[in-house]
C-alpha cells in the first residue's frame, strides 16, 4: 500500500490500512500450519517440509558452498550461454496471462519547457530520457517461479494457508524477494537426443530411464544442488507455431521428480510452458508434477528455457547463474539464467 | 504489437500496423547516424563509439573470456552476497516513477467451477495458483539501466536518433533483451571508509584520488572488464530517509569516469539512485555523469546497489553476476546481482 | 481471456481456456440462489429482491418511463450543473485504490518513418495522435458502483455467491454493462444547509428528520425513482485537505436508508468517499449502510459527488443525467453526472 | 506525478518535479500560438478558432441553454436507448490500443485476518468487497475523443503545439476534464437506409446529398448544436467479423464535415472506429477527416456508436446525452451515450 494511501483509517476502532511487508497495520497475521483443515480426502500433511516448518527456500538450501565451489570449478573457458528467451506481447502465454509495454518518451518534450533548456534537451548537455510503462503479470515468458505460486486447495508449501499469506499486493511468504541468487551446477539432460528426436512428443512422459539413459550418453551424473535443465527440443516450437506450442507439451513425470527430490537436486527447469507432460499421467490430477514440485517437496521450477544452445554444442555440465528482481510479494520473476562454461 | 491487435490495415495503400521487434511491417527503419543534425552549438560527433558503429554492447564487450575466467578463480568460499533491494511500491522513486502490484488469486474461486473441481481446487489433486498483476516502469528500485536510456538531444549512443529507435512498444535498438548475461570480475570500492564516513555528503563529488586511495587502501587494483561497485554510505537512507535519499547523492565525478573508461570496465554501479553527484558538478549540465557514460562511452550503470553487506564484510573482489529478464524494448530492468566470493 | 490467448487448451480431457463474457469456455456456470451456506449465526437470506431472483439492476428499476417524463418537466433554463470531480493520481483515494496515467506520444516519432511521411508527420496532411496508458481501478474519484462491488461473506445482492461471479477478468453479473444509462429526477437534500453547518462533522449520523427537515426547508418532496443527492459539505475537504476527508465522514445512517428504500428511490449519492457515517453507527459493524443498499436492498450508490454548486445556487428539482462507460465485468464507473434545470 | 513522488528535487537549482494539473512546479508553461513554426508549406494556420484563441470546448460551445430546452422537448415517451457498445479485451480495437482487465478479490481473504473478522468477512456483518485492476487506453470501444487527440505536425486546435501541452500524465489542455457534460438534441441520419442498404461499403465516402436526402426521407432538419449520428450500417460486423471490421470503413466526407461545420452542429458520430471513409478520399492524406474536424474545427467526434437499435425503431430526433469520466489529461473517454425520446 502506497504511503499515499497509508492514511491510517481508523473506523469503528479498527485500522484498516495495512502495510506492505505485513510488518505493521491492522490485518493481524495469521498461521493456519497447526490447523490442517481443507485436505482432500485421504490427503495427509505434507508439511513441515524437509527444510523445517518456517523455511521459505525449498530446494535452494541444497546449493551450499562447496556445491557452488563445485560448479566454479567446472568453467573452462570463460564463455556463457543465454538461457532465456525475450519477451514481449506476442510470445506465447498460459491462457489469462498477458505483458503489455508502452514507451514513454515524453520527458523529449516537458524537458523542452525547462528554464535552462538548451536545444533539444535540458540543460547545456541537453540531457533527455526515455522510459517504458509495462502491464502485465511475471507468470509469462523464461520465468522462474515462486514455490508459492500453486497450492493444494488452499495450501502452500509448508502449510500455510491463502488467509495467511495472501495480502492485496501479493504474497507475504514465498515473494520473489524470499528467493536467493542462485549461482550452482548447472546440468542439461538432452532427452530429446537420448531418444533419438528432434522434439519429444506432446505429452510424452519423461521417466527415471530416460534420465538415466541420456545422463549415461552424456557421461555427467547428477549431484546435491544441481539446477537440472530437460532438453525436450519442445522450445523449437516457440515463436514458429504458438498454437502447437501452448496445446500441450512433453516433461517429466512423477516417478522422475521423486528421483530428482531424492537426489536432493535444487530447480528441474525444461524448454516447455510448464514442468511436466500434458496431457498429464492421470487426467484426474491437472498439473500434478509443478503442484507436487513446489507444494509438497520446495523444489524450484524454471519454464520456457532457451536450452538449444546447450544442446547443439553439448555442454552438459557447467556453472549457473540466475539472478532475478526482487519485487515484494511476486509469484514470479521473468528471467534470462546463464550457463557459464 | 499483438497479433490480435496487428490486423494489416491497408489504408490509403499504407501499412499501419507495424510488427514488434521491427522485422516487418510499414514503418520503414530509419538510421541518421550520417547525418549528425540537432548537435547543440560546439557538440562533435562522438560516434562511432570504440565498440563499433553497430556496436549495442558498449562497454560490456570488455568482458571477455579471459575476463571471465579471472574473476572465477576469486571464488574461494562458495559464498554469496546479494546485491538487490526490495522492490515495491513504497521504496523511493525518482518523480514520475512508480510501480503498483495486484495479487490475482481468482483462480481460487473460478477453478472450483470446472467440471472436475474437487473441494477447495481442480482435479483430484485441487490445484489452485495465485499469479499477480503489475504495472509500472522498470526504472525503479535496484536497477541495470539500458544504454539506450538516456540521450543528448535525440542522439543516443553510436548516434542513432530518437526516429530511428523509438517504437511504441519500447525501444528497438538497446531494448534489455540486447543486454547480455553478465558474469565478470567485481570490485567494490568503499569510498566512504577511504573518507572515514558512514556516508559520504550529498553533491559529493568522487574523485581520481578516492578511487586511487580507496583502491590503494583495500590493496586491490582495477582491471578491464570489471564491474566496479561504489559504496558511498548514501544507500543507508532507502527505506529510513527516502526524502533525504532522492533529495542528492554524492557520486563520481567526470574525472573519475574518464580514468574508469581508460581502464575499460565493464560496469560502473553505486548505492545511489543515479549515478554521479547531484547537485552535479556544473549546474548548467544536469545529469552530466550517466549521460556522458551511456551516450558517449557506452558504459553500463547500475543503481541502489545494496554494498553495505560488502562493505562491512571487506570483501573488495568478487565474481560478479547478474543476469535479467529480457524484455523486449525496455530501457532498465529490475535487477538484484550478486557478489560471490 | 483475450482471444490470441485463448487458444483452448485440452488438458486431461478438460477445458482450461473461459471465454469473456461468459458465453462459452471450460467453467461450467453456478448457482448457489438455493443454497443458502455460510450466513452468518442470525442472518436470514435476503433473497429474492424485491425486483425478482434474476435481477441485476435493483432500484434503476423504480426509474420508469413515466419517472423519466417528470423529470424533463423540471428542465426550465436548460442550464446544466457538472457533479464531477476531476481525478488524477494525486485526488484522495481510499487506502489500497490507485490510479496511474502515461502520455503516448510515440506516434510523433515513428509516423516520420512512414514510407509517405511529410515533415512532422504522416502523410501530405502530417498527422500525428497521442494516447495513454492508464493503470487502476474503477473504485477512484467520483464514482458510480455496481450493486456487485460489495458482499456480506461470499454472498452478492439476491444470494449470488463469490463461486457463480466472479472470472479472473471481473464479475460475470453486476459488472458495469449491466448498469443502463441514467435519466431521472435528481434531487439535492442540503442537510449542511439544514443543520446550519458549512460542513457536517465526521462521524454525523443523517437521520430521517435530518431528510425531511431539510426537504422541508427546501420545499421539495421525494418520488419514486429519484437520485436523491446528499450535500454535507464533506467534499469541501477534497484537494484540501485530503488527511481529513479520508479519515472518516457523515453521512445516512440506517434509518434513512430504509426510509428510502421504502420510498423506493433509485440512487443514494453524496460528496463522500463512501456512504454512510464513518465511524459508523454501530462500531461492530463496518460499512454496513453500503453493504446493505447494495446487497440486501439492490440500491445504487454515488460517492464523491460535487455538490457544491447546487447547494450554492439552491436547485433542488432538476434533471439528473448520467451515462458511463460499458466495461465488462467492471464494480464501478469513474464518472460526472450533470443536473440538468 | 503523485504526491509520494513529487519530492522536489533542487538539482543545480532547477526544480524536475512537475505538480500535475500545472499548478505549479519545475516547468515553464509554453505558448506557441504566436510562433506558427512547423506549417507543411503552403498551410496556413487554422488558428484562432471561430470560438477564440483560448477556447477549448470547440464546438460544444454550440449547445447553448436554448438548444437544451429544444432537445427537452423531444422526450414524449420517457424511454431510453443505450448507444454504447461493451467493452472488453476481446472486443476490436484499432492496432496498437488494448485493455486489460483483472478482478481484485483479495479482501476475502485478508478480512479474515482483521481483529473483528466474523465468519467470511470483516465485523459482525461480514463485509467484503471486490474490485479491479484496468490496464489500457482510452481510445478503445464506444469512446468520446478530446479534440487534442489528433494534431497536425506537432500543432493542437488553436495552434497550440506538443511542447506547450503534454505531460508525462497526459494533456494539460483538451484532456477530457475539459469537456463538459452534453445534453443536447440527437440526430440519426440513416444513410444505409437512405441507400437502399443493410451496410454502406467499405471507403464509402457519404456526402452532402446522402446528408440531405437521408434527413428528407426522415423528415428531420438539423440545428446548431446538434449531436449528428450517422448509421452506416458498418456497426453490425462488431464482435462478428472483427477483422473486416477493422480493415477499413464508410464515413462522411470532407465535404459532409464541412457542411456539418457550417451548420453549427456539436458532434459527429458514427458506427465506425473512425469518423471518415477508410481509405480515405485523398489517398496522400490519411485520416483527414477527424484531423479537420478536430483540430481545425474543433468538432467533436464519436465513435462505435451502437446506432442499431434507434435506426430500426427509426428514432431520427431525440434528447442525446452523454457524461463521462473527467479523468485528468485523457485523451478520450470510454462512453455509452443515451438517446431519450
């Protein structure tokens, strides 16, 4: 809530201003963790979670530093791949979603009524500028997700409840500015070579055999903290048939993330929209492998990676390196990670 | 431009509509860098810059392989600092500013109309998801300005003008989607330790000696393609004084940016909501210090760096990284890097 | 859900994309009228309004051909008094409500790269145009509401639920399209005047021989289908002293309104940020005069009215007028309705 | 620019904050009617306007207090038709504009975390509210342009130029604060019907006769001070065949706008997305038509008007109404006029 806005209300004896950063104001806070109302039945508390019942960052705990000493060791060459794709408004999007942006050019003309304008700008140096106003949500394009973008009913990760986190300006737990820089192991899994395609089928379940094949044709095995990024060659899609693109895609399937969580690995990134095949593995459960990656088990997610680069060349195994805005209460953050190698 | 929006309207035998990214559409591209018009009395050419006529990169071409191989051998710990603030809609701005965030959790309610909706979600699995809505300018907050931000006149860097590169949608040239991950060796220079201040004064202008003596001081030495962080102290206001934080800033004068363009970094960046003193050195050139480094020496600028943690820490070499979300067009991005070390 | 977004996704069999408007998509419509969950202890069910189960525009019903030609008649000079005020980001807003607007003026730069482009603009007739981008919500500065803005727990005006309205792009009832144009009798009720105050004092319960005193005095009565306007002299703070203006107001307490729901009258408005006294007149019961026009009585409400000229001038009797704009889905319209005498 | 950011910056003595509303602030104000630089040659300058070099209600100036007594009398049935068209993202819109919409249900949940919540809301009474968040322009839907929406090179109505009038938040003069409410007499001039059509043809340039014999076959004449509306039919292929919609349309003609001018009329609407034939007359001067009209003539223009509905009940003269939002600097208004008869 803007300080503009902060007039401190007091109706009937109650403040109804709250502040940003849940620090003060009158919305009490709220811990509904004790409480495991709403589940499903035959659903059981997922929580407290492997990293303890307040823990914010997930998988990310396992990037420790000899894991990131680790990964500094694998740079050879000093060169580096760009893992994210641009955006704009015409990249594809998740039905709903949308980004917007407008230039705002218009300090080039009140710079102009300065008292000391010169020429075309403001002062001697005749000093102009340009910004841009954007609209939209960061649940579009290369985007890293919160663990606190999906629930289970009403449920987060750890248990919290929507009454408790949510707040008008967004997430109160699990914001984008709760999420570290990460800079680990980065490994590519080129399923795509593994079985022999240019583009795994829509809805094609990637299981523990296809990590293991292609990890094996690679020479590369996982370790604690990696950030393991699936070649699916399904982002060859993007940009040159959208409607393909968005209708579905290849991922990993369930048995594959409960390897991934036993190897304690700390993001699974893919060139697809989502993390997982769609259709998925049981038509009864839509979206089961990013709810049970960031709900149940913390690990971190990261969508539409530009992985072609990688694969072409195949580097498999090199340092990565993703840091993002930190915008209070964000469900997400648009991104462009780097493999460094 | 959407597509839903880019319906080719034929009129008069002219194409309204124009493609984003500028491959196609009826806007003809335009380049006036031959035609040096609108120079303010006395103002020579300053391009082509050293990078090339067609060069976008600016100064961080300095990062070169062996650059980046360097600042990896500084990684000794494993660790890592973060180098963003917090970004919402009550952090300081510059007038004219702002940024507003609205959660989405509609998802909530309208998954539990779908066919398949199961207590509190969809599916047997109830899933929900929370997404936000955001609108603003990413000139905001701890920020990787582009080098297309600021102009002299209608000049940017290389020469290109404000015909050439503006579109509706962002700037078609120097757009952050051109702006490469960064990875490079980072040095942080405590002037306000050299100076034996918390917090250097407001106006203060930062010279060849304080660079030379704080850099002596720290027993480090610059190198090209680094990424030099100034800590001045004036970052301890954000979030205490916002008031007295955007009322000036102390910062490096035209002298030190020459010396550091001489030196060929990569990146100048401070605690600062700009770069440079303010009130700056000639009061007739507002401004003078991030124009000069953008327009003319194409020098990439970081500002509201969080360098007090680094500061009190003594760490004065680091591997630098940050990498950012690419959106097309757009003249900053929200940034937080880091420092590991 | 834009159409270039709504590509239809088939996942597991389910329909994922809704279409706007409501008329198609994967969310099945609800209808929980007969259900009456989640009153609270004592609460007996308000519905069906008096205007029927499947009504959406409440007391605009009372506005009835006949009610329309009474109020031509009053149009005597045809003179017209403006009841707006202007909005911008700077007027009082209610805590958590902002609103944002940015020129567009980049036409101006590329029309020039038009092939046919003619000194400053397009075409031998150099045209050029400027827009804007304006972000926020409809619930700022002189406004009109939908009955759906407000809710008692989950439920709307005539038992509606949360569940059947709402879509992630507004309320699929009661959004701003249902709302018709307005022509009717408006009528100033000057209890400022009557109370011989300048300006009512915060907290000032309105009562009903407040209404008829002042009628009285004025020598007016009420009919059926009126806009029956407020005047309390609280809006003499707007621009003023905006701290004061928002942190409370007179205004109708309960007894008034009921009185003039049994008057059957067609809007209730005031140059109030809301309607009703704040602190209200029962502290254990905030709001509770709009949420009971708009949910159990279905009466239309007007707030940040400029009333001032009329009271200044003393018209009393007069045309009302008030057209918005039809956004789909919209709780409110920014909007200045005119009285016509 | 808000409060929260009008900080005022003294930077080398020059003030950058500017207040909104021009009140005060860094910037001069500008004037540039005297200076008629920028003409294409052979342009003479169109200013001052027939009402005064300081007007800026251009042709609602036409609708004095005894046009609104004649249009009063029209009202024999007391019956209302509604004029605008619903707006969405979804409905056309001319490339480049768009308009997003997204619900804001966060207080249902964080009233649950107020100290007095009760059941699902805040207080015994369980309030709960919902809102929206817009993002978009003006210039979209059912809308009523500012005569400075469209200019000649960078000159306005009255010769003011683009230095003189825009801000970073709009217009400071013709943004839509300045035009008053209208009431006034509406005139349908079926012009399909006049012709013998369900819908005029594309680049249909209607002209003085059609003006002429369609009010004949109506057995209407027009008055200073009228709102014209013109049914071309081209309205149905709304929401039906956007595309067509969109590629081009019928409107009156150069010669028609200047008879209407002479004729003293106070607005020219159509069912069109423009007012003009699409393409146009002259093939080297694009949208000459609201050009002329607005800032040569200083003619009101409204467009996607839904005239459907009075064309078939052949409604040709009725009482027009129109308010709207008096959103500061704006250079159209989101509308739904009414006709009452």
């Amino acid at each position: 809530m803007g300080r503009v806005l902060g007039l401190v209300l007091l109706l009937s004896g109650v403040v109804i201003a709250t502040a940003q950063g849940g620090e003060a104001g009158g919305l009490h806070s709220s811990d509904s963790r004790r409480d495991p109302h709403g589940l499903a039945a035959g659903m059981q508390p997922w929580w407290p979670s492997r990293y303890g019942a307040d823990d914010q960052r997930g998988s990310l705990n396992e990037i420790t530093p000899a894991v990131v000493l680790g990964a500094i060791g694998l740079v050879k060459r000093g060169e580096t791949v760009d893992l994210g794709r641009v955006l704009d408004e015409d990249t594809p999007k998740f039905p709903g979603r949308y980004w917007h942006q407008t230039v705002d050019l218009s300090a080039h003309v009140t710079n102009l009524r300065r008292p000391d304008a010169q020429g075309k700008g403001w002062g001697k140096n005749q000093i102009n500028w340009i910004t841009e106003i954007q609209a939209g949500t960061f649940q579009v394009g290369t985007q890293l997700d919160s663990i606190g973008h999906i629930q289970i009913g009403d449920r987060f990760y750890n248990g919290w409840t929507v009454r408790d986190v949510v707040e008008s300006w967004g997430l109160n737990h699990f914001g984008m500015e709760t999420v570290p820089p990460i800079v680990t192991r980065g490994v590519l899994v080129d399923v795509a070579a593994f079985k022999g395609k240019a583009r795994l089928d829509k809805g094609y379940v990637i299981g523990v055999e296809d990590l293991d094949g292609a990890l094996a044709r690679q020479g590369v095995a996982l370790r604690q903290g990696d950030a393991v990024l699936i070649h699916t060659g399904w982002g060859s899609l993007w940009g040159k048939d959208d409607a393909t693109f968005l209708s579905g895609e290849p991922g990993p399937g369930m048995a594959l993330i409960d390897r991934l969580y036993e190897r304690r690995v700390a993001i699974l990134g893919a060139d697809t929209w989502s993390i997982g095949p769609v259709p998925g593995e049981d038509p009864e459960r839509p979206f089961l492998v990013p709810q049970t990656m960031y709900v149940k088990m913390g690990l971190f997610g990261l969508e539409n990676l530009a992985t072609e680069d990688l694969a072409a060349k195949r580097i498999y195994e090199f340092l990565f390196v993703l840091t993002h805005g930190k915008t209070r209460g964000s469900t997400a953050a648009v991104v462009a990670p780097a493999a460094v190698y």
